[in-house]
C-alpha cells in the first residue's frame, strides 16, 4: 500500500511527466545542471502501474488517490500507550476546485478532531515565503544574486567561515557548506522545558556556529548540504537592504496581497490562540520500541526557526499562495521572475534531501514543472508541491514529527498517515 507520501507524489508526478516527456528544467546558476532520468532509475519516486485514476477530472484523480490511502492507513500499528494517534490536514485545489478534509486529533488527549482549514507550523515550507520576498528584491534593484552576503550584513558575516567567498546565490541554494545550526539549538530544545520555550535572535542563531566545521567551499558544483543557518542569514539580508522587520516584509509582501488570513510568521512560543493543533514529537530512535516518548511540542519557541521556519499557515493560504507564485502573481515581472527562482541547482547527492533540483527557497521534486518544499518543526511535518501547467497545488501537514532515522521515516511514511 502506498504511503500518503508516496500517493501524492505519485499522482503528482506522473501528471507532470506525462505532459512534458521528461524533459528537464535548465539551470541558471554558475554550475553546470546535473542532468536527472526521469524515466526511471534511482530518482523516479513515481510509477505509472500503481496509480489508479478513479475520477474523471484531475481534482477528482488526486484527491480519490488520497483519501483512498488516508482511509486503510493502518492505526491499528499504533503504540498501545498512545491510543489516539495525532492528524492530518490534506487540502488539493485545482482550476476545477479545491478539496479539504483533516483526520485524527488535533488534541490527542482530550481527543479534539483535527479541523479542516487548522492552522500549523510549516517549518521549512518557511523558506519559499524568503525566497519569494528575495526575488522581489532584486526585481526591484535591492540585490543580486551574484552579490556576496559581505555586502549586506558586514557585521554578521565577520563571525562566519568564508563569508567573504559567499554569495546570495550560494546561501538560497544551499551550497555554503555552513554548519546547520538547528542539529544544535534545536535538537537541544528537546531536553528540556526551558530549552524549548527559550528565544533567540537571528544573529544568535548564525552566531551558535562559530567554530564549527564547513562541509566544502562556497560554490563547489558538486556539493549540496541542507542547512537553516543559510536563510536565516537570508532573512537578515532582506531586513538590512529594506531596513524593515522580516515580518514587516512578509506582511506587505505577501500576507497582505494575497489575503493569506490563517498565516502568521510567528515571533516565540505558540498556544492554543495561534495554533488549532498540538504538536507532538517522538523522542529516541523508534516509534515501536519500549523507550519512545512521545513529547508534546506545542511551545515550541519558533523564534529558533525564524527565516528557515516560523510560518504559522493553513492549507488553504498555503496552495493560494502556490497558485499566485506560479502564476507570477507576486513579481513586478510576472512568470519571468518565478522562472528565475526555478533557476535549479543541481548535485548528484541531492536526492537525499528529496529534491532533484534546487532553486531559491524552491525544490523541484523529481519530474519537470512540479515544485515541492517540504517542512519539520518541533511538532508538525508538511509539505506542499504544485504544477504551474496542470495548475494543481497539494499541502498535506501532521502534527506529529520525530528524529530523521531510517526507523522512523519508515514507520513515519509507511504506517501513519504521513505528510506528502
């Protein structure tokens, strides 16, 4: 049986690649593209043999495909001590219309339905919303990509490893080599209450790595390694060149012109009044065994995510912010820009981050034209993908997120209803 994931992904992607006969996206950056198969190999998610269309429209396609997996999820695999497992929100639009349903319990305790349009943290689906609010930028002459990040935030970048030699370009592609500061600051806020709740500025974020190793130059063509400390210093370059708050900036660039009402980039600890759902986390290796705790993560200071993920949305405000990227509704320049920010980089190891592709603040997930991020927080799990030539948008978010071991994803994406 599929996974939620893999159905999506499934769907998704053999919609996309049936319509453009695997051909690839270029590059814009100053590497060479890494040239993917996606006919097959190791990078194909997706296989035609399993997808069964039982609608009669696209909207009716994905969604059947979906709630067929949501439905037979196995809960019955479920912990014995956590009887009630956590939810799922799944809304799927399309030109035809838009589907929304959420299942399991928002509040596991007190065993609170998951609402349908419940707000949640999107984590790093954060860094689309930067790279968006980036483009505008240089549409409107702020920057360049090609500028080094010395430029801007002269200050920060003294206490950072070859920042001199670090582009906007390199830090929106994750090509710095940075140490990610999150497998320190945030890892530590599961041990403990007030680790958890505690607040950091962004130069405080950026400033946790000093000392630590880089994985390789700035700029090697080969080397793509996943790192927050990137946007976060992102977010600061937005702030110096327009001397506005970051969430001045998203508000104006992108909340308020799309009426995105349910989204909120969020500044400290969440509670019920920001929230519709608890966050919950698996602490230890596996779900199964006898030491797992699950953790309830609700506080979760999101000032330690910040421009790498402290977006509070719904999946309403999520695919209507999807649709307007696409569509070039937010650039000055229209579907010029947007094409721009698909102006993927490419490594051969970029498959373990779930991307084919990366571009700025924007992945594309293993078949031309559908762009993908996905996002963890302390407490939820989320992704969001979308076609500008099918025009559909999908975000699937749970509030459940646990430690990336391959124990976990598996029982994660083949057990539980899983995020996509």
């Amino acid at each position: 049986m599929l996974s939620v994931r893999g159905a999506v992904l499934t769907a998704c992607a053999s919609i996309a690649v049936a319509q453009v006969n695997g051909t690839t996206n270029s590059s814009t950056s100053n590497c060479n593209p890494y040239v993917f198969d996606y006919e097959g190999n190791r990078y194909n998610w997706y296989d035609d043999d399993e997808v069964v269309y039982n609608g009669t429209t696209l909207l009716g396609n994905i969604t059947n495909i979906v709630t067929a997996v949501v439905a037979n999820s196995t809960f019955a695999n479920y912990p014995d001590e956590y009887p009630y497992p956590p939810g799922i929100v799944i809304t799927i639009q399309t030109a035809e219309g838009i589907f929304e349903k959420g299942y399991g319990y928002a509040d596991a305790g007190m065993q609170t339905p998951m609402k349908t349009n419940a707000r949640v943290e999107v984590g790093s689906n954060t860094k689309v919303f930067v790279g968006t609010l980036l483009m505008q930028a240089v549409e409107q002459g702020l920057m360049d990509v090609n500028d080094y990040m010395t430029s801007y935030i002269p200050d920060v970048a003294v206490t950072v490893v070859n920042s001199d030699k670090i582009t906007i370009r390199h830090l929106m592609t994750h090509n710095t080599g940075l140490f990610d500061y999150g497998d320190d600051i945030i890892r530590n806020s599961l041990g403990s209450r007030q680790n958890m709740t505690e607040s950091y500025s962004p130069e405080e974020l950026v400033n946790s790595i000093k000392g630590r190793t880089v994985g390789f130059a700035p700029g090697n063509c080969t080397e793509f390694s996943y790192s927050n400390t990137n946007y976060v210093l992102v977010g600061l370059i937005l702030e110096a060149v327009h001397n506005k708050s970051l969430v001045e900036l998203m508000n104006e660039g992108i909340l308020q012109p799309l009426n995105l009402t349910g989204t909120t980039f969020f500044e400290g600890s969440p509670d019920a009044n920001s929230l519709d759902s608890h966050g919950y986390y698996w602490k230890y290796d596996t779900m199964t065994s006898s030491d797992a705790i699950l953790l309830d993560t609700t506080r979760w200071n999101l000032n330690q995510g910040w421009a790498a993920g402290a977006i509070i949305s719904t999946g309403r405000d999520m695919v209507t912010f999807a649709r307007a990227l696409g569509k070039g509704e937010l650039f000055a320049k229209g579907t010029e820009t947007f094409e721009l920010m698909n102006g993927y980089f490419r490594t051969s190891n970029m498959a373990l981050y779930g991307f084919s592709g990366y571009g700025y603040g924007l992945g594309e997930s293993f078949a031309p034209d559908l762009h993908a991020h996905g996002g963890q927080t302390l407490g939820f799990r989320s992704t969001f993908v979308f076609s500008v030539d099918q025009d559909f948008q999908v975000f699937i978010a749970q509030n459940e997120a646990a430690e990336s071991t391959a124990a976990v994803e598996a029982n994660q994406f083949t057990t539980f209803m899983p995020s996509l």
